[in-house]
C-alpha cells in the first residue's frame, strides 16, 4: 500500500470485521470512513452513531459472502476510523473532508471510499470527489425519499435536498438512476419523470444497470429507508413499502460486475432499533459493498 494522504484528528474505531485500521489514504485500496453527523435531520436524530454501531455489528458477520462468492480477506480494504465531527456544523466537518481528499486522484491511484452515514446530506462532499474523478460518472440513488428539494428548512445542504445538489453538479456526460422512492413532492416526481431519472420496478432498474458499460464508473449512495421499515426500523424516517435484503442482493450482483468506484450508506439510527437488528442488516450491506467494489470479476 502506498500512501497518498494522511489523515489527521481521526476518531479511532474498532475497525469493521475483515479490514485494517489505518489513518491514510493509500493507492489501489478501498477505505471505509464514519463520518457521524446528523445535524440537519428534520424527524429523528441518531444517524450520528450509525458507522460504530455498523462496526460493532459487524463482528456477528462472516468476511466471505455466499451471494457474490468473495472474502474481505482477499482484498484491500482499510478502515479509517471517523471523521472529526462539529456536531451541528455541517460545513466544517464538509470542510475536512473536502481539505483531506481535494487532491486525490482516485482513477489514477485506484483509491475508493465507502463513507458511512451519518445522514443524508454528508454524501455531498463523496459524490462530489467523485464527479470531479470521472467525467462520465453515473450516480445511483437507492432511498424511499427523492431528495430533490431545492433546500429544507432554510438548510440548502440538507438531508432532504442531497440528491438536487448533486444534480447541480452533473452534466449530460452524467446519469442519475434513482430507485426505491415512495416519498416526494409532487415537484419532485415530477423532476424525475421529466428526466427519467426514476426506475419502479426491480426488474427495469436491473435492465438499466445491467446496459450501463463495465468501464464506466458507477457511485452508489444508498439511503438505509429504501429498506422496508419491517426489515429496517433504525433509521430516522421510516416509510412504508420498501426493498428487501434479497432486491438489495440483485443489484449488488450486478454493481459487482461493474466498474463500482465508490459509495456511501446513510442513514442507520441504532437507538431507534434496539433489537440491534437493523445494525446487523446496515453491517452486512456494507460488507457487500466493500466487496462488490473490490475488482477483478
Ligand atoms: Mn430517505
Ligand atoms: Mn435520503
């Protein structure tokens, strides 16, 4: 491993099964990073302590995954511990972020980084790093929620507007596939059938996937409320007829045959579950993430 950057003020975590800690950013290897902010949630907080609980969970998982026949062992991946948080500053922590990978040059160096909510809106600063990456970038959105509000209670950087934001920053070299939403304004459904960025069923969004070119670069931001509440009630605003582990599976079958560079998972309020079932199903999302982003399928 050959390192790029390093990071400094890290929160150290018992790093997540299968994975290293390391406070650097090093060439051809997958980090995991918490960043714990929840500062703009409208509903109810938690999310800030969903990356140590996924971490914590992880340990009643296995490193090898029967769904994509792969093993965390086998592969790169370092856990870098937790950004270092400014509790309602959503613009400071954003800060950090953007200081310590602004000069990262993920395709060239094959650096990729699964960033672990928090909420929603901490998604801007990964997505962004990685518009500026690849030109070609395709964003795929998972969530019962559109995001597309042009700001939210006065917050243009809210949770609530994540997906909008990032629209601002696409061109038509772009392509936004959202998938999962149930929940909008009419404003923003609208948005999406205007420019069909909006699949309904599990089977035209494989479709969709399954069309996009293996070289091309593909970022996941997964909102844990595209889970049904039934399966997913630890997260801060649940909505009713959600996804599955096993749709979750599929498309994950797919994304590994891709070109997978990044992604975040968002979202996981613990407390609100305390059967702590909710952190073993964000845990096992997160493992076949690392994974499908490991290449060589
Ligand atoms: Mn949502
Ligand atoms: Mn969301």
């Amino acid at each position: 491993m050959k390192t790029v950057v390093e990071l400094s003020e890290m929160e150290q975590s018992k790093p997540f099964i299968g994975t290293i800690y390391s406070e650097t950013i090093n060439k051809n290897t997958t980090h995991l990073i918490g960043f714990c902010f929840d500062g703009t949630t409208s509903y109810r907080p938690g999310a800030r302590f969903g990356p140590d609980a996924i971490r914590d969970a992880s340990f009643g998982l296995e490193t090898y995954s029967p769904y994509l026949d792969k093993d965390l062992e086998d592969s790169t991946v370092v856990d870098c511990g937790n950004l270092p948080i400014y509790p309602s500053k959503w613009r400071l922590t954003n800060d950090y972020f953007h200081g310590v990978t602004k000069d990262l040059k993920l395709k060239e160096d094959n650096i990729k980084l699964l960033v672990l909510g928090g909420e929603h809106s901490i998604s801007y600063g990964p997505i962004r790093l990685c518009l500026d990456n690849y030109d070609d970038l395709v964003l795929l959105h998972l969530d019962a929620h559109a995001d597309l509000r042009d700001g939210y209670l006065e917050e243009k950087f809210s949770h609530a507007s994540i997906i909008r934001r990032m629209y601002d920053h696409m061109d038509e070299k772009n392509e936004l596939i959202q998938y999962g939403i149930r929940s909008g304004t009419k404003v923003e459904f609208d948005f999406m059938k205007e420019k069909s960025t909006l699949e309904t069923s599990l089977q035209s969004l494989c479709k969709r996937l399954e069309e996009i070119d293996s070289n091309r670069p593909i970022y996941m931001t997964l909102d844990l409320d595209f889970f049904d509440p039934a399966f997913f009630p630890g997260t801060g605003t649940p909505e009713a007829g959600g996804e599955n582990f096993h749709s979750f599976v599929k498309i994950m079958k797919i994304l590994n045959q891709k070109n997978l560079v990044g992604a975040d998972i968002v979202e996981l309020a613990p407390m609100l579950d305390s059967t702590g079932n909710s952190s073993a199903f964000a845990s096992k999302v997160v493992r076949e993430t690392l994974l499908a982003m490991q290449g060589g399928n």
